[in-house]
C-alpha cells in the first residue's frame, strides 16, 4: 500500500483500460472535469466490496478537494441513486463546500461535496422534520497532514471512515424497504471531516431542511471493528427520549455498548450538537492503525458492520416514528474540543477511546515516538504531562498546547494498577517518522 504500487496500477489501468472515465462538475462552473475512477464494483447489501472500492489505492486516501475523493462522490451519488433516494444537494446529489478556511490553515484552495440523498417521510405532517444519517468520507490522503503512519503512503481509511459510509448505506437500504417511517430520512456523507469538521459545520449553514426541524443526528465514523467487544455510543446525555429509544433499537442486533453522555466529541456530530441537536456518535473504538497507512480492508469486521448497521437503521427509525420531537439537552460534558490547527508538540500516542474514571487509556504508541522513549506501552493510561493533570482526552490536548517542541517533560502513567513515572521530550509533528 504505497505510492509506488498505485502507479503501478494507474499504468496497468491505462494499459488494459479496465478503468472508467466519468464526467463531473468543476467548481462552480458548467464544464467537466474527466475523473478517472475505478469500475464501479459493491453497492447495498454487499458490505465488504463497498468498504474496498472506497478504500482502494486508486482512490489515493480520499483526501479533501483531490480527484481521489471525487471518485468516492460520486460513487457515494451513483449509490444512492440505486437506492432511489431523492438528491438533495443544490446540485443533484451534490452540495460544494469551500475547504479553505481561516481556522483550518492545513486545508488546500479548493472544493470538497457533502453529498446527501432523502428518503421521504410517509406522515405528512412529520415528514417536514428529518433525521440526519451522516459519515464521513475524506480521509488523510498521503498522509502530509494529521498522521500517525508514513507521510507519502497511501492513507486507505478503511475504518476511518469508509466503514461509516457502509454502514450509512446498509441502514439506507434497511429503512428503504418495509413501511416507510414517518419522518423524512436525510444521508449525508460529508467532506473534511479529517481538516475539521468543515462539511458538516457548513451543512449546518446550508441545511437541506431547517435546523429547528432537525430531529436528531446520528454519526457514524469508525464502526467497522466491532470484533466481539462493546460499541461506544457517545451522545446519550444529549435527549432525554435516548433512554427509551436505544434499548428498543438494539433489541435486534443487540450489540454490547458503553454509553458516554457527552454530544461533543472530534467527529461531525459535533457540529450539530453545537446548533442545539440531539445526536449519537457511533464508534467501534480506536487501534493502532487509527490515522497510519494500514488501515485497510481486509481489517474490517464485516459481521460486526451489518450489526452496526442494523442498530443504525433501528435507531432511526424510532426516532422518525417518535410521536413528538426530541428535547434537546444543552452541553453535557465538557466543552467542545478545539478542530483543526492544534499543537504543534508531537508525543505519539494513540489513545484509546473507551472511557476511564481518570486519564487517558493508550490503544498503542508509535514506533520512534517521545512516547515510545518513554516506556510508555498499549493499556497504560496517562494521567499527567509536565505539571498538569490529564483527566480526560480534552485536557490531555491542553495540556500539549501549553508545551513546545523540545520541552522535556514528566509523564505520570498507570500500569497494572501502579503509578509510574518517566520523563521524555517533546516532538515536532513537523519531525515524526
Ligand atoms: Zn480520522
């Protein structure tokens, strides 16, 4: 999965022609622009083929603005029209979004699409509200930005997130056939998650429908390692009516699940949470491909995505059939998390997202990592950095902001129930391997 093997195969492609050209709209103008995608291959009720045309070398890691994640678009269009829902961007499926922003210094000039399809609601008068389904699907491309693997390797994000936009296409299909729910289902697959939540904090300016008839999102990002263990389901602080709801969906499926009250967290439904809607993040937790270069396919649990996906579409459609609107409950747990821009201090660790009374547990470090210098070891959970306690990821990420590449550090941890204690010093996320 390098850059030298995708060339190879764009040469074949050209060679044997086995690839399609398909035409798409350049930004904000009337002419084309030929993409060279792969041959359309997966769709509905095929999981595991979807996950892999989304996550091929081809689509060169989906990154935000590139050709590569253009391809998946329109796949993610094409898709949606097979499933008969209706476009509702403002250019069929398509809504544009600018990428370049003052808060995302890192993100290119250029244009990304949120792309979103409906299924109408059956009740006339519930079906002016919508549920939001939504799952990104840009990723780190090379890895230039926000990775933890080789930069200038090919950044599949099979897990992130081409398993949530799976996952969305599973539950479409699920909540297309057999009665229609009441109220109207929007999907959304949304760009520049990974650049900071920029597709999702501009559909919530250019909603589809009006905000105040928003009755809940539902994110799906990260959903496709299952493997037996709990699901984490963030948001379940943000309605009252999840107490009631969430039993009754997982009835079927009936996944294991850790529930974590908080609507804030570093994925799209922030931004919805942000605007005073009730939401749900569905996560399978994080490992130590989370943002490298192997984050691939074949590491996908494709049992534990159709069960993910079953709870999705139940979900959603309790909540489109609930009599009244959810109520919202303002800002549980802490404040949202800064996006984009960031420390520039780099220590290498990959945290690990199941919830801990105190600290932040570690899922892996990276090899040459100040954390790996350190001793720091997968199940260890930091609990301080320099002179400040680490209590939650929220404060581990302040906790870096107020230190600078070169600074040496005292790292408190815990292991096997003792505390430890090793010093290191501080990276640059300029200088990581
Ligand atoms: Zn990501």
């Amino acid at each position: 999965m390098n850059n030298k093997i995708c060339l190879q195969r764009r040469l074949q492609q050209a060679l044997t022609c086995a690839c399609c050209f398909i035409a798409f709209p350049a930004a904000g103008q009337g002419t084309s622009l030929s993409l060279d995608c792969p041959e359309f291959s997966g769709g509905p009720g095929k999981p595991i083929q979807t996950v892999r045309y989304l996550a091929a070398d081809a689509l060169e890691g989906r990154f935000s603005g590139s050709e590569g994640e253009a391809c998946a678009a329109q796949y993610i269009a094409d898709i949606f029209k097979i499933l008969g829902l209706r476009p509702a961007g403002n250019s069929g499926y398509f809504q544009e979004v600018p990428l370049a922003s003052v808060m995302t210094p890192h993100a290119p000039v250029g244009v990304g699409r949120n792309v979103l399809g409906l299924l109408p609601g059956s009740d006339e008068r519930l079906a002016e509200t919508v549920v939001v389904i939504g799952a990104h699907y840009d990723h780190l491309g090379l890895g230039e930005f926000g990775s933890t693997g080789k930069a200038g390797a090919i950044h599949n994000g099979a897990d992130d997130n081409a398993s949530g936009v799976v996952a969305m296409i599973e539950a479409a299909e699920l909540l297309s056939r057999g009665p229609r729910p009441g109220r109207s289902i929007l999907f959304i697959a949304f760009t520049g998650e990974e650049l900071g939540l920029i597709g999702s904090g501009f559909y919530t300016r250019e909603p589809a429908f009006p905000l105040e008839n928003t009755s809940a999102m539902v994110n799906l990002d990260m959903v496709g390692r299952l493997e037996g263990d709990a699901m984490i389901l963030y948001g379940t602080g943000t309605a009252p009516q999840w107490e009631e709801i969430i039993p009754l969906a997982n009835e079927g499926p009936s996944i294991p699940m850790v529930f974590e009250p908080s609507g804030f967290g570093p994925s799209d439904h922030t931004s919805f949470y942000t605007q005073d809607i009730p939401v749900l993040h569905l996560f399978t937790n994080v490992h130590s491909d989370y943002h490298g270069d192997t984050d691939d396919w074949d590491k996908i649990d494709g049992d534990g995505l159709v069960r993910v996906s079953q709870f999705t579409a139940n979900v959603t459609r309790t909540i489109a059939n609930w009599p009244t609107q959810l109520t919202v409950v303002p800002a549980v747990g802490e404040q949202a998390p800064r996006t984009g821009g960031g420390s520039e201090v780099w220590l290498g660790t990959v945290p690990d997202f199941t919830p801990v009374d105190f600290g932040v547990l570690l899922a892996g470090v990276t090899d040459g990592s100040p954390a790996e210098a350190a001793g720091l070891q997968k199940g260890d959970i930091l609990i301080q950095i320099g002179r400040f306690d680490i209590g939650t990821l929220q404060a581990f990420s302040d906790a870096l902001a107020e230190h600078k590449p070169g600074d040496e550090v005292l790292l408190r941890y815990v292991r096997d129930g003792r505390v430890l204690e090793a010093k290191t010093r501080l990276g640059d996320r300029a200088d990581r391997p």
